[in-house]
C-alpha cells in the first residue's frame, strides 16, 4: 500500500512540475470565508454549477446518436428512446436537468439581490451572473428545437414570427436565425451549433470567469441591518471580519453546498425514472397547421402571455419588457451598490421579488389551459341547453346531436358552458351567414382546425342548419354584396 501510495505522490508531483495547477487549486478550495456564509442559502450557486457538469456529460453522450437533420433528428430521438439501452434515461436526465438548472439559477438570483450581493465591490459578477441567466435560457430553448417534433417545429415558426417584427431588420434576422426563408435542415444545423457548441462555450468561460471573481473579491457576507456598503471602507472591513471569523470554504462550508448538491442530483434522477424524456411528440409536419404547440415549463409563462395579450399590444410588448427587463438587471449595481444589504431595509425590493415571483407563477400556471390549450372535457359536461332546441325542426336538432358528438364544446361554448379557445357560439348566426359558416366548419381559420374531412356531408348540413339557429333575439347575417349582385341582375 505504502508502494501505491508512493507512486500516486510521484504521479501527481510529475504533473504538477509541469502543470503547476495543483497547488492554486487547493488554495482556492481552501480559501477563507466569513462563518455566515456557511449557510443553506448560499448553496444554489454550487448546485448550478453541478447540474452544468451534468448537462455538458449527458449532452456529449447524446450527440453521439442524435442527427442533426431534418430528415433523421426526430427517428434519431425515438432510436434512443426504444433502441439504445438506457437512452430514454440518457434523454430524460438531460431534460429534467435544464429545468432543474433554470429554476436553481433563478432561485440564485433572487438570493443574490435579496442579500444584496450586487452591491461593490461585485458589480460585474451580479453583470455576469445576468448574462449567465439568458445563456441557461438559451440553451433550454435550443435543446427545445433540437427535439424537432410538432411542437418544437411550430414553436420555434412562433419565435420566427416574433423576430420578424424586430423593425428595420426584422427579416433578416429571421434568415440568419433559420438559415433561409424556412424552417429546414440549415435551421436545425444553426440550433445545433448554438446548443453544442456556441452558448456553451460561452457559458462555460462565463462560469469559469464568475467563480475566479466569488474566489477573488470572496463570497458575501451575511447581510446585518444597519451595517451599509461604502466603497472607501467595505473591502478593509470585509477582510477584517474574514480575519475573524473566517472558515476555510473546503471542508468547513462546502459540506453544505455537496449535501444540496447532491440532494439536486437524486431529484434529477427521480423525475428521469419517474416521468421519462420529453418528447418527441409527432413528427414535424408544415402541412399541419391547426396546432398549439406548447413550450417547455420555463416558458410556459410567455406562452400565457401570448395567449392573453390583445394583438396590438403583442409587438410593444414583446421588445419593449424584455429590454427595459434586462437593461434594469444590468444597471442595478451601477446605481445601486452602496447602501443597505439586509431584506428587512429594502422593502422596495422585497415587493419586487414577491409581484415577479406570483406573476410568473401565475401565468406558468395558467400556460397549462390557456386559451391556446384548454381543458378538453368540456363537452362532458351539460347537455346542449334545451332553449337552443325548442320549437327546432328535425335536422336542427339532429345538428345539435352532431355538435355535441363531435366535442365542439371542447373549444366553444353555448348558454355559458363550455370551451374557452373559441369563440362563444350564443349569437354566431347575427354576424356570420350561413356560407361563411359552412366555409369555417370546412376549411377552419385561424386556431380553429379544418372538420372537412371529420364529417360527412348529412353532418355537415345538420350542424350548419343548427348553428344558423343561433343568434339570439337578433337578426340573422345577411351577406350585402350577394344582395348587390341580386340587385344587378334584376
């Protein structure tokens, strides 16, 4: 053993004579920092760190099977899925671990800005931590496309359509972002390089970059009331307290972050077992256009948004938030770094944690029945009110019978109840005639799909006439340039 043990020393000392990385290495690991920071709450960092490790091994396995082509990306997913031992693990381990990694991140933030962590003489890392931020956004988005099924098809034809409005160079965004008029195999070769190659690169020299500046200006304090950042005294009496009650960060505070860590890992593991890889849904089809793709959990709060924004409100929307967003995460430190840390004397701040935190919360939760995708069981419910069948003839409510069987209520609703995607149908006949009726059924429009080729022409006839029934105490639609034409010919 004492032989092993020699020729391990001799190994090592070889290396290090040329590498020289061991012994700043073991200084930075042991490097003091104040007894408070030994704390639950400064795990996350740690954690995101470890889950991006996780991400850069599962990835790497990964793109040993999967074809970044049009053609084959879709079957080579589902080969992993069915094919290769343990792919499926493999697929949903690298899912479940960008959500995880989105939600520790975020989590990071906020306790970074509720410590007051941003203030001098760490500006820059809080700058850096926000770019880190949109990168691990980034990176959920592309490996989104990559899956290259149905929904990631027509979601990423959403985002095309949002670049597009950017003014002026709108266009050619969109042809730099697809690599072409359309979406094909030069978009997935683009997303590819970006999710592989280009975000994680970057993501890793930032990471690196973040954790030289927490080794070099030190890890925050606990923040105390009373006790104020000022430039001209904090890094004397930030080495004073370190003198004081500084631990070394490995092993006495680091058990901490390992413990979280770990307990991250185990959870990661349990929803790959449990709840298996996302997607892929059906294969990318552009010839299918009565969709709603939906996006992965960290945006399915934009996609309530969308959902319930007026159209003229989209585009400001869109480019307006998001920078003024950003641009205040980037000048927070700038104008703010000296002054109070402590949650209790910035109640401004705690207000502006608790309205994102609900708001997001809410709109995440209402992106699971919005109404691009609401809860499908409405035509279980009531029947077809019996003030829509009175004094109606046969085939009318023969139409009823059709319009019940065939779960349009899943999307609309009559005499209160029923679907929210659509339209309610309570007076549809007042501004919709008969033709146009006939036209929307057939071909669909909209988010409404086509039915042409779900009913037969008996079933067709008997829902229009019983549609034509509905429009209340007003009059029925009149088509006026028919009527010109009538006119004309007489």
């Amino acid at each position: 053993m004492s032989r092993l043990k020699q020729r391990s020393i001799d190994l090592y000392n070889w290396f290090e004579q040329r590498l020289g990385l061991g012994a700043p290495m073991i200084e930075a690991a042991e490097h003091e920092v104040p007894v408070s920071t030994s704390s639950w709450w400064y795990v996350f960092g740690s954690a995101a760190t470890v889950i991006l490790m996780l991400q850069v091994m599962t990835g790497i396995l990964l793109a040993l099977v999967y074809a970044p082509t049009a053609s084959h990306a879709w079957s080579s997913l589902e080969f992993l899925d069915h094919n290769v031992r343990l792919g499926w693990f493999l697929r949903a381990m690298h899912g479940w671990g960008s959500d995880f990694m989105v939600a520790i991140v975020l989590i990071h933030m906020v306790q970074v800005f509720m410590f007051g962590a941003f203030k001098f003489p760490r500006e820059l890392t809080w700058i850096i931590g926000v770019f880190l931020l949109l990168l691990t956004l980034g990176m959920a988005f592309t490996g989104q496309v990559l899956r290259f099924d149905q929904d990631a098809y027509w979601g990423l034809g959403i985002g095309a359509s949002i670049v597009s409005r950017v003014p002026v160079i709108g266009g050619p965004l969109v042809g730099l972002m697809l690599g072409g008029p359309i979406i094909a195999g030069n978009t997935l070769s683009r997303f590819f390089a970006l999710h592989v190659f280009v975000i994680p690169g970057i993501l890793l020299a930032l990471v690196g970059l973040h954790l030289w500046m927490v080794i070099r200006l030190g890890i925050n304090e606990w923040p105390m009331p009373g006790r104020l950042v000022s430039r001209k005294t904090y890094v004397r009496d930030y080495h004073r307290l370190t003198e004081q009650t500084g631990i070394p960060f490995v092993p006495d505070a680091a058990w901490k972050d390992a413990i979280f860590a770990a307990a991250i890992m185990l959870a990661i593991v349990a929803c790959a077992l449990w709840f298996g890889p996302f997607g892929p849904t059906g294969q990318p089809d552009p010839t299918i256009i009565e969709t709603a793709p939906k996006p992965d959990f960290a945006f399915l709060w934009i996609y309530a948004v969308l959902a319930y924004l007026p159209p003229a409100l989209e585009t400001p929307v869109l480019f307006i938030a998001p920078v003024l967003a950003i641009g205040a995460m980037l000048l927070l430190p700038l104008v703010s770094g000296e002054g109070e840390k402590h949650w209790s004397k910035r109640p401004i701040a705690v207000l502006m944690v608790s309205v994102i935190a609900v708001t997001l919360g809410v709109f995440t939760h209402l992106g699971t029945y919005t109404p691009w995708s609401p809860i499908m069981n409405a035509w279980t419910g009531d029947a077809v009110p019996a003030k829509y069948l009175h004094n109606r003839t046969p085939l009318e409510r023969q139409g009823a019978i059709v319009f019940q069987n065939k779960q349009c209520r899943n999307c609309h609703s009559i005499g209160g109840s029923g679907g929210l995607r659509g339209p309610a149908l309570d007076t549809l006949a007042s501004h919709m005639t008969e033709d146009q009726i006939i036209r929307q059924v057939l071909q669909g429009n909209g988010n409404m799909p086509a039915y042409g080729n779900a009913l037969s022409p008996s079933e067709t006839t008997a829902l229009v006439r019983f549609l034509t029934t509905l429009r209340g105490d007003q009059e029925p639609a009149r088509d006026a340039s028919r009527e010109m034409v009538l006119k004309s010919e007489r």
